[in-house]
C-alpha cells in the first residue's frame, strides 16, 4: 500500500476518461501540445537538439518507435520522448507551471505523443494522459517546492519525475495499484541541481530528458510488477527528508491530504501559462511590465541612468536571476533580469534571435549594469516592480497594474500565433494551421500517428 495521498491520486486518475473534463481542460491540454510543438520547432537547430538527437539516433527501434519530431528520425520511444523533451526546453521557451515553479509541457507532451505512436493509440486516450502528467506533477509540488528550490534542487526537474510516471501510466493503461506504484517509484528519479543557471553551463538543457527515463522506468516497472516503497515520499529516508528536509514533513503532508479533496474537481493544468518571452518564468511578467513602461514612454538607454526591480526574495534568491554580465553562452542570460531588461530597452522585445544574434550587444549590456535587484517579503514569487530612473531624474514605475495578463492566459488564438512566429519564416502558413487544427481535433484520431508522422520533417 502506498502513502494515502498516492493512492488517492492514483485511484483519481485510473478511471479517468475524457468525458470526464470540462472543455475548458480539455482546451488546455490541447493548447499544451501545441505550445510543446511551436516551441520544439525554435529549438531543432540548435546545440542542444544536435548533441542529444547525435546520441539517440543511434539506437534506431525494431519496434515500439516514435518520431523525433522535425528530424526525419525514428527512435525507441523512450529516447524519441527524451530528444523531443530537448527540442522543446532549450530555450526555455515552454510552458511555465505555477505550482511546480517549473515547466511541464517538456516532459509530459513528448512522453505522451510517443508512448501514444508507439502503442498506436488513439486521439481520444492522449488528453486524460496529458492532465494527469500535469495533476501528478503540480500536486506532489505545490507544498514542497519552495522548500527543495531554496536547497538548490530545481523544480522542474526534481517534481518531473511523478508527472511522466503518472502520464506514462495512464496511456499505459495501469490500473490504480499499478499507477501507485509508478508514482511512489518516480520518487527515486527526482533529480537536477540550480547550480548550472550560476555558471552558464549546459547541464539544466539535459536534466528534464533524463527525468523523463525515470519517469518512464517507474511507469514501466510498475507495469510489469514492481512494488515501491509505501513510505516514498513522507518516510525517514524518502522524498520530503532528501529534497525538503524533515522540519517541514508534518506541513508537507498536511498539505497534500488537503489538496487530495479536490483531486478530479480541479485539476492544476489550469494554473500552467502561456509564455511570451524566451526567459525564465521568473521573469515573464516583469518583461511584460518592462515593455509598457518602455513603449509608453519611449525609453532608450541613452536616457537612462539606473534601473531598481523589486521582486520576492525566492525570486531574487534564484540563480541567474540577478546575473548582470557580460554573458558569455546563452545560458547565463536565459534567467537574468538585467539582460531581460536589457533587451526590453534596446529591442523592444525578448524572442530567441535576441541571444543567437545580440547576446553581448554593447548597448543591452550597458542597460544590464544599470540593473539592481531588490527584495520585498511580501511579495509573490511572480510579483514585480521595476522603477526606470533617467538621467534627468525621472522615474516611469511599473507592477502588475501595468502588465497585460491576458497575454499569460493560454487560448488556441495565442497558441497559434505563437507557432506561426516562431516557425512562420520555415513553415508555411498552411501547415502551422492543419497541425494546429489536428491538435485541436485530436480526440477525432484514430491513431497519433497521424500527427506525428506530420511532425517528422518539416
């Protein structure tokens, strides 16, 4: 028997079917593979897709393959699943989970459409997969992440693993002591240091494809019999003690049990966003703020003289976050507000060309040293002030009041806006709609390969 809260999420999500989901998740979900394919298309050129796809191609499958997407390969489906999982976070690009503070759509989408091609399932059994991925993910996390992130463990990676298990389950079709188990042993795949975000080096790209091997080997093993611990997550050596610390147990488990009651009435997809900006979640909204504090007064960097951003202490604390250059890989930038900010001033805009092309652009890096961070207790990890000062001694100020939140909120609109500008100039117009439209409709499949064969070369 696993903990309480396992079992009562395994038994919520066995029998769930998609008759069970109100449109509004099912929408969701949808727009959760969409965003996970735009995303992965930004990302098939770069280091990142040719370092982890030149590993995988060469475990070509006899059987049980599935596409790498964009690459005009075929994989065993765990390693299509983890080079798919590279394409799509590389450049932080995707999905950002309020719970987790960490990025699901990564994990869960890839992991799913693979199984699902490799299996031949239908549309219709992907989106119940997807939800789950995303609940299993997003609960264990909600409690705990504050706490494992301030011992430098990352969220997306260390909360990763019981979302793949859980996704990996349901398309398996485990039932709810197998789904248990799957879950309770994701426990002992938690991984991935903050420590690379301080350096700039490259290991955070590949923590979330190695996560979802664990997930998928928990998933696996519970399928064909395994039994893990019943004490995974709360017990002296388990989940909490290792990534939270045994102080915080007894709140942790509170926690979760009070969140078991809502378990199929609300599910936590619906607090995953929309990102506009290649940055960290971190920093999405305060970019947004930036730019119409920016815009509306026409701010350059020859007028300013100093910038002060007023966030969390968690958000400040968060490595890379208050990192002012010079930046030398792209990895020191993807989480530094001074260069957010600093592109914001100077190109009116944070996409993925900003770091292929004006990574050290003398004038992002004079705003960057402008650049200093402050924190507030009674701030949210998402909350953010920024005060632009110029030299003549004004100050433009701007918070949440003057961010657009709807530009956060995911509808199939943005989502496919999204796909035709990150892939516009690649992919004709025509083909970014008839696979928006697919997605949209996958539940009318008959088989996800449909979708994925239209995903192997473009």
């Amino acid at each position: 028997m696993q903990s309480n809260f396992i079992t009562l999420m395994a038994d919520s999500f066995a029998g769930l079917t998609l008759k069970d989901l109100d449109d509004q998740i099912v929408d969701r979900a949808k727009i959760a593979i969409l965003d996970a394919i735009a995303v992965a298309y930004a990302g098939h050129k770069t280091d990142t897709a040719r370092i982890v796809c030149d590993i995988f191609s060469e475990f070509p499958a006899a059987k049980n393959s599935a596409t790498v997407w964009f690459k005009g390969l075929s994989s065993n489906y765990i390693f299509a699943a983890v080079s798919n999982c590279a394409l799509v976070h590389n450049m932080i690009h995707d999905d950002m989970n309020e719970s987790s503070r960490g990025h699901a759509g990564n994990l869960i989408v890839p992991s799913v459409l693979a199984i699902a091609e490799a299996y031949d399932r239908p549309g219709d059994e992907v989106v119940p997969a997807i939800v789950v991925g995303y609940e299993a993910m997003g609960r264990v996390a909600k409690p705990a992440v504050a706490h494992s992130v301030g011992r430098g463990f990352r969220g997306t990676s260390t909360y990763g693993p019981f979302g793949v298990a859980a996704a990996a389950s349901k398309i398996l079709k485990l039932n709810a002591v197998e789904t248990a188990n799957a879950i309770a042993g994701a426990a002992s795949f938690s991984l991935g240091l903050l420590e690379p975000f301080n350096t700039g080096s490259m290991e955070w790209r590949f923590q979330n494809s190695v996560v979802i091997m664990g997930g998928m080997m928990a998933a696996l093993t519970a399928k064909n019999g395994a039994r893990s611990a019943a004490t995974a997550l709360e017990g002296d050596g388990g989940f909490i003690s290792a990534f939270c610390g045994n102080e915080v147990k007894d709140e942790v488990v509170s926690a979760w049990m009070a969140e078991s009651k809502t378990l199929g009435k609300e599910y936590d997809i619906s607090k995953t966003y929309f990102k506009p900006y290649s940055t960290c979640g971190y920093n999405q909204i305060g970019c947004n703020i930036a730019l119409n504090v920016i815009k509306k007064h026409s701010l350059t960097a020859d007028m300013l003289k100093e910038i002060i951003v007023k966030v969390s202490p968690d958000n400040k604390a968060y490595p890379g976050v208050d990192f002012n250059g010079p930046f030398a890989t792209p990895d020191l930038a993807l989480l530094s507000k001074p260069f957010m900010l600093g592109a914001a001033v100077v190109t009116r805009d944070l996409q993925i060309d900003t770091y292929q092309s004006r990574l050290n652009d003398p004038e992002i890096l004079k705003v960057a040293k402008m650049v200093r961070l402050e924190s507030d207790l009674k701030m949210t990890p998402l909350d953010t002030e920024i005060r632009f000062i110029t030299k003549d001694g004004q100050v433009f100020a701007g918070d949440l009041r003057q961010a657009n939140l709807e530009a956060f909120i995911n509808n199939r609109g943005l989502a496919v806006q999204k796909f035709h500008s990150l892939a516009g100039g690649s992919i004709d117009s025509q083909t970014i709609d008839e696979i928006a439209e697919m997605v949209f409709n996958i539940e009318d499949l008959k088989t996800v390969s449909d979708l994925t064969a239209k995903l192997k070369r473009l």
